[in-house]
C-alpha cells in the first residue's frame, strides 16, 4: 500500500455510508494504520445525499480537511450518478466503485468521462442472499477493500469478525449474516 489513501463515500442518509467509512477507520487502526473517517455534515435527512471520507495510512497524517482528490470513490446509490459529481477530482489511477445492479457499459455515460478503472457490485442481491434485509454498507465496505488493497482480504475479515461479535453479541443471526455478506461481496465485485 501505499504512504496515503484516501477514499470518498457517497451515499444517502440511512444507507449506512457513514458507518461503513467509520467501521473502515477502525478495523484500518486495529492493524497498526493511522487514520480518518468522518462525514460532512449538512442538512442531512433520511434518503438526502451525504458525503463521508477515509485516510488511511503507514504513517501519522498530518492533513484535516475533506477529500478533494481521492484515490478510491463508493457510491452506495446509483441514483446520485444523475444528481452529484462523484467523479470529482478521483485520481486517473485510483477507481469507482458503485452499488447497481446495471452493466458497467450503462454507468459509464454517468461518469462525466471518467477514463480511470470502474468496479460495480450488486449490494442489493449480497444483502437479500445473507441478510435478508438491504443494508448496502456492508458488501461496499467488503468490496472498497477489495479494489483499494488498503489491507489484507483476511485481515480485514479477522478484524472485522472482531467488531462484528461484539456489535451484534446478543444477536448471533445477524452476525452470521453480516459474516457471509463480508466474504460474499468479496467474490462479487466485478
């Protein structure tokens, strides 16, 4: 990896895009990186677009600002392709990752002539096959690891299985699921 990445989140409130950038940050700081996740707070309400941000690095970051020249964008709704420049300043060597269940020849006129590489998962069909309810959070956060390398695929689900038992420790059915969504959008993400 390397000294500095830095990933922008782009979601709508209630999505979990937030959580997904913060649950990021910590399992990234549980193996020795330093790091940011935060959103950027506005008006925000239930299906309004929010913005949330990560850096992750070897060594102590001295930057705090918002993102404006990220290597790596998510967008966990591909409806904010027709509403917010998600391309905006993403590095040519860097990537996007969307959640839709369209082709990537269907996203690509709504990238704004975006020339780096496009990844796409079907968040929605991880999400019904092992949760049975859509949380998209979980299979983005999965798959953004994938395509950024920012760690190790079975570090990340180690720590992640940490965070996960103790966030759902009195809800054994929810973690099973959140467990194959992790190792489920790992395979998916095209």
């Amino acid at each position: 990896m390397k000294q500095l990445t830095e990933i922008r989140w782009h979601g709508r409130g209630g999505q979990g895009a937030k959580t997904a950038a913060l649950l990021l940050a910590d399992v990234a700081f549980n193996t020795g990186k330093h790091v940011q996740g935060f959103p950027e707070y506005g008006p925000e309400r239930m299906g309004a677009p929010i913005t949330a941000y990560d850096r992750i690095s070897d060594e102590e970051i001295r930057v705090h600002s918002n993102i404006y020249e990220p290597d790596y964008v998510a967008v966990v709704d591909d409806t904010l392709l027709h509403s917010v420049d998600v391309t905006r300043g993403l590095k040519k060597d860097g990537a996007i990752l969307i959640n839709t269940e369209k082709s990537k020849e269907e996203i690509l006129p709504l990238l704004n002539g975006y020339e780096g590489r496009v990844f796409t998962i079907n968040a929605h069909k991880v999400c019904m096959a092992t949760l049975g309810k859509y949380f998209p959070n979980t299979p983005m956060l999965a798959a953004m690891v994938k395509i950024s390398g920012v760690m190790d695929e079975e570090v990340f689900l180690k720590e992640m299985e940490e965070s996960l038992q103790h966030k759902f420790a009195k809800k054994p059915e929810v973690l099973e699921g959140n467990r194959k969504a992790l190792q489920m959008a790992l395979k998916e993400v095209v």
